[in-house]
C-alpha cells in the first residue's frame, strides 16, 4: 500500500478520471476527501469506497471559487488532521495540469490553509 496513511483531496471525483483516482488511491490505502461540483454522484463514488473498506468523505466543490477551497481544506484538515496530496486529475481553468491552483486567489486561500496543516 503506497499511500497508507496519506491524505488526499481529489477533485472531479464525481466520475471518468476523477472516480478512477479515487479508487485506486483508496485502494493504496489513502485517506480521501472527494469533491466535485456534483453531489449527486460523489457521494455515491464516496460510498462505494467505504462499502470497500476504504475511508472517503464528499464535499461538492467548485474549483473556481476561493471560499469552496477554503471549505474543502478545512474539511479535509478537521477530518484528518493534515493534507498530504491534492489530485486534480482533470485539469479546469482552475486547477493547473500539476494539480496546483492557478488563481492568485485560490492559490492563497489553498497555501494558507495547507501551511496550517503542516504545523
């Protein structure tokens, strides 16, 4: 299990790619917060992994405003104490093919919130 213990927030993991990462990061044994714009089918792709053992939570997310992210970090970081990875599988006018924001904005609301996890 490559990445036990890690935790990880996925974007777009509704479906395709998104739903694929999820999976497999479950199945190395990452800790996932899963988000997507749609709360319909993310919380089911959430489910699905918990069904398997896994442990994964769903925020609906939009990528493109700064007070999603900061909700999401802040989920992520009250869930699991900490953010090892952020996956952006599916890269949007927001999110940069590295799966770093690309907003002045977003990067900031996602530095300040991910410097507080590493403390």
């Amino acid at each position: 299990m490559r990445l036990k213990d890690k935790v990880a927030i996925i974007t777009g993991a509704a479906a395709g790619m998104g739903a694929a990462t999820a999976r497999l990061f479950a199945r190395e044994g990452a800790k996932l917060l899963l988000t997507d714009i749609d709360d319909k089918d993310g919380p089911a792709v959430a489910a699905d992994i918990v069904r398997t053992n896994g442990d994964a939570r769903f925020e609906k997310h939009d990528v493109s405003k700064e007070a999603d992210w900061q909700r999401v970090v802040d989920a992520a970081l009250a869930a699991y104490g900490r953010i090892d990875i952020l996956a952006a599988p599916f890269p949007t006018s927001s999110i940069s093919r590295c799966g770093i924001a690309s907003s002045r904005s977003t990067r900031a609301a996602t530095s300040s919130a991910c410097a507080r996890s590493s403390r």
